[in-house]
C-alpha cells in the first residue's frame, strides 16, 4: 500500500468560547440591575457606604456610555442621574454624611431604569465595549 503524499498536518484545538454578539445568562442580566438598585435604596433609607456610592456611579456611567453610543435621547436624563451623584459625593464630602434630595433620588431612579432598558437592548459586544470605556475614563468628574 502506498503512503500518502502528503503529510498530516499536526491537530491544533481551537479555542472554545461564546461569541461576542450572544449575550450572556438572565441571571447575570438581573445581578447587574439588581446590585445597584439595591445600593440606591441603601442610599434612599441612610445607611449607604462608600460602596454604594461606587455602584450607583459605575451603573450610571455605563448607562451614559450606551446612551451616547446608540440612544441620544437618554442622555440628558442620563447626565441629570451622574449630576446628583456628583452633588451626593460633594455633600459628603463636605458634610461627612451620604444622601441626597428628593430629586436627586428621582434622578438616579430614571437613570437606572434608563440603563437597565438599554442593557437589555445591547449586544454582548456593545456591553463589552461600554465597560471598556467606563474602566478606562474611570470617573464621571
């Protein structure tokens, strides 16, 4: 029997992953939602941490992120929710104590809803990229 003119070429495994455009589990979609309105409603009855804070403001800032990239018409309520943010950290700032008004609440209520109807409306690819974003600028001041 003859041998093959050709040799084999050596077997090389391919790296198994999920694609970029599929998204990943409900659970993970309703932990991201959650979190934060948990750290809001920390913050709504006075017993917030710095924590909290980070959340609310890391949220938010992806909200403002998915609001530029595709939904325009969300970003000034978007930039209303990071304004109260920034008037809550002053005011601890200044007063050693986290909370805010009335309003300001109202204003980051809307801006995670807000995020949380854009998230469900992003590809895994467009999340991935609006994280990236938020790590690198890393602040909304």
């Amino acid at each position: 029997m003859a041998k093959s003119s050709k040799p084999r070429k050596k077997y090389k495994p391919r790296p198994t992953a999920i694609p970029v455009t599929i998204r990943h589990d409900a659970e993970g979609d309703t932990d991201l939602q959650l979190i934060p309105h948990l750290s809001l409603e920390n913050l709504r009855q006075g017993r917030p941490d710095a924590s909290d804070w980070h959340t609310l403001t890391a949220r938010l800032n992806l909200g403002m992120v998915l609001a530029n990239f595709a939904h325009k018409e969300a970003v000034e309520s978007m930039l209303a929710s990071l304004n109260a943010m920034l008037a809550i950290a002053r005011r601890h700032d200044s007063m050693g104590k986290w909370g805010g008004s009335g309003d300001e609440y109202a204003a980051i209520g809307e801006g995670l809803r807000l995020t949380d109807d854009m998230q469900m409306l992003a590809t895994r690819r467009e999340l991935k990229a609006a994280l990236e974003i938020v790590f690198r600028e890393g602040a909304i001041a």
